[in-house]
C-alpha cells in the first residue's frame, strides 16, 4: 500500500528514510528491505549501526526476527518469481557475509 502511495501522491520518502530503514532492519523485514533498495534507490547493504560497528546483517542477525529474515532468504533464492524484486545482498564489490563489526565477529556470530 506504501509503494502505491508514495507513487501515487509522488512523496519523497528522503525525509523519513531513516526511520523506515531503522524500522526494516529492527524487524528483520526482508520486504521493506526490498523495496527501499529497489523502488527508493537505497543499498540497505551499506547500513552500518555508528556506535557498535555492527553492519546490516549484524543488526539483521540482532533481530528477534531474524529467523524470518533468513527464511524468506532461502524462499527468493529457490522460488523466486520471475517479475518478483528480490533483495540483492552480495555483489562483487560488497561481501556482507564476511563483513566484521567492532568486535570482530562475522553476522552468524551474533546469531
């Protein structure tokens, strides 16, 4: 309903960005991830929490929902329908998987 109304009344999400991302990744909800990386142009990968270091998967892994994260996860990368917008977590250049925070632990780690 949010994509059709941001599209729709042509609002700017800049202005709350922020709190929609800390919201997503707080409840570990691969949805809103997705669409803040596809339809607001934002790499949810680059996230990273100032005072612990903790990256986005760090702060996912944090989540009491993580579980659900990781599942839907695993759904996409086997069921995924072809017109569907799926969550991009790794590229060439960005390797979240093995990504440290502060305390030199990798996402699984927290988990």
């Amino acid at each position: 309903h949010f994509l059709y109304l941001a599209s729709h009344f042509n609002i700017d999400v800049a202005a709350f960005r922020d709190l929609v991302m800390t919201k997503a990744i707080e409840f570990a909800s691969y949805n809103a991830l997705t669409w803040l990386q596809h339809d607001c142009g934002i790499d949810v990968r680059l996230v990273r929490d100032k005072v612990s270091g903790d990256k986005f998967l760090h702060m996912i892994a944090n989540s009491p929902f993580a579980s659900r994260f990781i599942r839907k996860v695993a759904e996409n990368s086997r069921y995924r329908p072809f017109d569907e917008a799926t969550l991009n977590l790794v590229d060439y250049g960005n390797r979240p998987t093995t990504e440290l925070n502060n305390n030199g632990e990798v996402w699984l780690q927290s988990l």
